[in-house]
C-alpha cells in the first residue's frame, strides 16, 4: 500500500518490498530511510526535519564544490552564493532543498521531478528526475536523469549524498572496501589538487579492512565499470553495499553525525569539475544523462 505523509518539508512517501522499507522526501527528492529487516542501511532523518550534512540528498547540477562559488563557461564568468563559507565554496548544487513533485507512486517506486529555471549563476534550464525503485531480492534502485530544455550547452554533474550505516554502530568497528586505486590530495579549502595512488596518502581500501579511527574525506577514482563499496560491521554480521559505475566516489567518515555512517557519494564528476573540466558534462539543447546506483543489505 502506498502512503504519502504531508508536512511543513514536503511530501514523505513509504516504499515497501520484501524485507526493505524506504522513506523518501519530496525536498531535495532525498533518501530519509532504508531498512532491511527492520535494520537501518543508511543514516536516518525525520523526514519534517531539516537533515544535517545533506543527509541523501540529490546533488545537481554539480555535486560537491565549486571553488569560490565562481566558474568561467564559454567566455563568461558566473558567480553562484556561497553556501560553505569555511571553504569559501559553493557545495552540493541547486536542487537540495527544493521541494520535487511527486509524478507517480505504487508501492515499490516514486518518481519525482523539477524544473530547475535559469539563474544569474547558473543561466541555464534542466528538467530533472529522480526515480526510487525497492526489490525485496536486489535492494534498492536510484536513477537521476536530467535533460537539457534550454537552447545553450550547459555544464553539468551529478551525485547523491546517502550515509551508509550497518544500523548506527560507530563507524570505527566497520570493515571497509573501496573500489578505487587514486584518490586526490586537497588543499585547505578541500579542493582537489593531484590524484595520487591510495597508498601515498594510507587510503588503501582495495582490500577490505578495518577504518578504526580513520578519518576520510575525500575524492576517489574508480574503475570506470560497475563497482560495488560496502561496509561490514562484524559485531552484526551486517554487510551494506552500494553498486555504481560512476567514475568517481566521495567518501566522507561522518564526524559531523558522531560517525554513525559514511558518507558515499557516486559521481559523474570531481569537486571543482566546473573549473577544471575533470569529467565535467556538456549537456546539448535536448540532451539528457542519467547515473544510477543501487543499495542493499545482508548478513554474511
């Protein structure tokens, strides 16, 4: 049975299939809960509430920073707010806090869309998707799509920010595995300077091991296939997995939610793409890109 709960953040919808239950809310058209067997997968939020650290939230049209909130596109300079001021960067794109419109809902998905229209910074129109799909055997599905409506070439990326959790046990007792063998090095305002080997910077999570009290924030580089990160909390026998072929992988150890999950952000793009042009995306009048990902839990 669909539900869908109205309060002052939006719109809360409940999926259910098998053993998985999911909370998604329309502001942000964000991740609010998952569950396997009444375990939770990721970090969870009430959904009237503002979450903090952009707790599953869609990031578009670029996920993570933009250094000083300022990029240059076809010979013209665009300044965005600045919503990290620490970092003096603009963080996490345009959409997270807007409320989507639910299109279609059963039992077991949502769609939801928005329109993101021109502005000074970012003058350029999106039409955006995001579609939630649960399976009781394979978890949960995520697919983003965005289709360029307007009549100029827009830069673009994409990314999700879900915390993933092995049911709020602190993250010092989890089993780690990274699908990745580079990662960059940042400067002090978090911005990627150079990609080096994992090794150099003892973030060598090729093979699985445990993170302790290892602090991480930062950028990997995947394979460039479809690659599975999971965490696995022994103590539980409980074992969560995030699949994607996303080239690139934000990994965050969560000091800011008491280390109750990590962080782990698939993305089209790097930090700073809008600059750099790293991975950066040329979405043509018409053109549309999608990422996907899937979560799940077992025990092992």
């Amino acid at each position: 049975m669909k539900t869908v709960h109205i309060h002052s953040g939006g719109k809360t919808a409940v999926l259910t299939a098998g053993d998985y239950r999911a909370q998604i809310v329309s502001v942000g058209a964000g991740l609010a809960e998952l569950t396997w067997r009444g375990r939770h997968l990721v970090i969870p939020h009430k959904p009237e509430e503002m979450p903090l650290a952009h707790l599953g939230k869609v990031l578009l049209p670029w996920p993570n920073r933009i250094a000083n909130g300022c990029y240059h596109f076809e010979g013209q300079e665009y300044q965005l707010p600045i919503n990290e001021h620490h970092s003096k960067a603009s963080i996490h794109g345009l959409l997270a806090w807007r409320d989507w419109q639910i299109n279609e809902l059963t039992a077991t998905n949502i769609t939801l869309t928005t329109v993101l229209p021109p502005s000074y910074g970012y003058p350029f129109l999106l039409l955006a998707q995001v579609v939630y799909t649960l399976n009781e055997e394979t978890g949960l599905s995520v697919e983003i799509s965005s289709e360029n409506a307007g009549d100029n070439i827009a830069p673009y990326g994409v990314g999700m920010h879900p915390y993933l959790t092995c049911n709020l046990a602190t993250v010092d007792d989890y089993l780690l595995q990274l699908p990745a063998k580079q990662v960059f090095m940042v400067d002090e305002h978090a911005n990627p300077t150079h990609l080096h080997h994992v090794d150099e910077l003892d973030l060598n999570y090729t093979t699985i091991k445990q993170l302790g009290d290892k602090q991480i924030d930062h950028t990997f580089k995947t394979e460039g296939k479809e690659w599975q990160m999971r965490i696995i909390d022994p103590g539980q026998s409980l074992c969560v997995s995030l699949f994607s072929e996303q080239p690139w992988l934000q990994v965050y150890s969560g000091e800011k939610l008491h280390r109750k999950g990590i962080a782990v952000e698939p993305m089209s793009c790097p930090p700073n793409a809008f600059n750099s042009g790293t991975d950066l995306i040329l979405l043509k009048p018409r053109q549309q890109h999608r990422l996907s990902f899937k979560l799940n839990g077992q025990y092992i």
